[in-house]
C-alpha cells in the first residue's frame, strides 16, 4: 500500500514497513518512477520514500528552481517522515549532486548514502580528456537552451537527448521543464556566478556504484580509491551505462541489498 503525504505543494510517495527510512532521488530525465524496482525489493524492511523533482511531472512549468530551494525541499521532506529518526539516501544524477548537498548541511539527518555514477564530479581532481569535457559541454549547454526556449521545441529536444543519451524513463513524461538544473548550472558558471555548493566530503558510510561503459566518469579516480578504502564503504563499477538499476536491476538490486544488511 502506498501513503501519500503532501509537503510544501511536493507528493511523497511512501511504501514499505520497518522503522528505517530510505529517501529516494532521481535525476534528469527521470521521476519517483525509476525507483519502483528497488521499491520492490526493499519495502518489506523499509520504508521507502520518493517524490519527484520540483518541476519533473508538470511540463508546463517555468520555474528555475535553484540548489537552496531544492536542498530546504529535501528537508522539509525527511522533517515530515523522519523527524526522530535519521534516513538512508539512495542518489542518481542530479539526485547524488542535491542529496550530497543536504548532507553536507544536514549530516545529523542521514546515517548512510547509496550513491550511482556520481561522485565527486567537478572537483579539481576530476580531470577529464578534452573530448570527454566537449561531450559533457556539448549535451547539457543542449539541456540548458531546452529550458530557456520551452514550449514544444525545448520539449522535443530534451527528448531527443533523452533518446541520445539512452534514458530509461517514458517520453511522454520528458519536457524540457525537467532541465532546469542545467539551465542554472550553466547560466552561473559561464558568467562566473558562484554555484554555491560545497566541497563533496562524505564522513557516513557510502556505497558508491557506478557504470564504466561511458564517455566519461562523474567522478575522480582519487575520490574512488579513497571512498573505497574506507571502513564501511564500498565502491561497485558495472558493465553498464550511466543508468546501472535499470540495465542491471538484480545485481544492482543485490549489491545494495547485501551492503544494507551487512
């Protein structure tokens, strides 16, 4: 049976038994939807929580939301489902990059995080080739002039990328509302304006996964290794592409379940 509660105009999706939470964050171009297989496997120990992306179910909308409102709805969420009890982040694309910001604010609120193909992306030992760094330029500068051009144009090329790009999630919910984060990106960066996100140093226990069949990695062999040799961490490389739980659901689905309980 799946609860919903209404928090701040945001539907939260809550499904499963067990005192633990685990909060669910989807990327671009996806919704609460991505999670429903690992819902699947997890909701008879947990309660598992999602909610899609301000903006993600309503094409229609306009609103350049930004890294602070996204991070104080993140929080409002835990407040209203756990508000005793600290939760597990399970993070994808966009997700990793709002879930590793409300924990580096709210670390009394999370005792571990889950999270898939993105790291520590942007940091100074992220170094990537100068064909990587067009590729990565190339698609989100296309994402970030989706949302500013809107209507069904932006919508048919934030599907098209979607297409390009390999997403697993329904095109008759991708629009070019969903690129929002691009848009902001991209528009602080190449006018020098600060991002205002902090430097990713995670102290709880991770579980990293990502998938090494791509372009590029979203994060640093460096921060790798030394995630991986922490206590309590683990560190997981697939054969797949960026999205690992749908191209590899029953191993993903096992590596996160075995790291839960151990």
């Amino acid at each position: 049976m799946v609860e919903l509660v209404d928090v701040n105009g945001t539907q939260v999706h809550i499904e499963g038994q067990g005192e633990q939470i685990i909060l669910m964050l989807h990327g671009w171009p996806d919704t609460y939807r991505l999670w429903q297989p690992q819902v699947d496997v997890l909701k008879s120990d947990y309660r598992c929580v999602r909610f899609s992306l301000p903006g993600y179910e309503d094409k229609q909308s306009r609103t350049l939301y930004t890294l602070e409102q996204i991070v104080t709805l993140i929080d409002a969420v835990i407040d209203a489902v756990s508000p005793n009890q600290k939760v597990i982040l399970m993070l994808h694309d966009w997700g990793c990059f709002f879930g590793y910001q409300f924990y580096l604010r709210h670390q009394d609120k999370v005792e571990k995080i889950i999270g898939v193909d993105i790291g520590d992306a942007g940091s100074k030992e992220h170094q990537l080739t100068a064909s990587v760094k067009a590729f990565m330029f190339a698609y989100q500068i296309w994402l970030a002039t989706a949302w500013k051009i809107g209507g069904s144009i932006g919508d048919a090329m934030t599907r098209k990328m979607a297409k390009w790009l390999h997403a697993p999630g329904d095109p008759a919910l991708i629009g070019s509302s969903m690129t929002y984060s691009y848009y902001w990106k991209w528009s602080r960066t190449l006018t020098g304006k600060p991002l205002g996100h902090l430097p990713l140093k995670i102290d709880c226990p991770l579980l990293f996964i990502y998938g090494k069949n791509k372009p590029g990695m979203f994060h640093s062999s460096a921060w790798e290794q030394e995630m991986a040799a922490r206590e309590g961490n683990r560190v997981i490389a697939f054969d797949t592409r960026h999205w690992v739980m749908t191209e590899a659901p029953e191993a993903f689905n096992q590596a996160i379940t075995q790291w839960l309980t151990r």
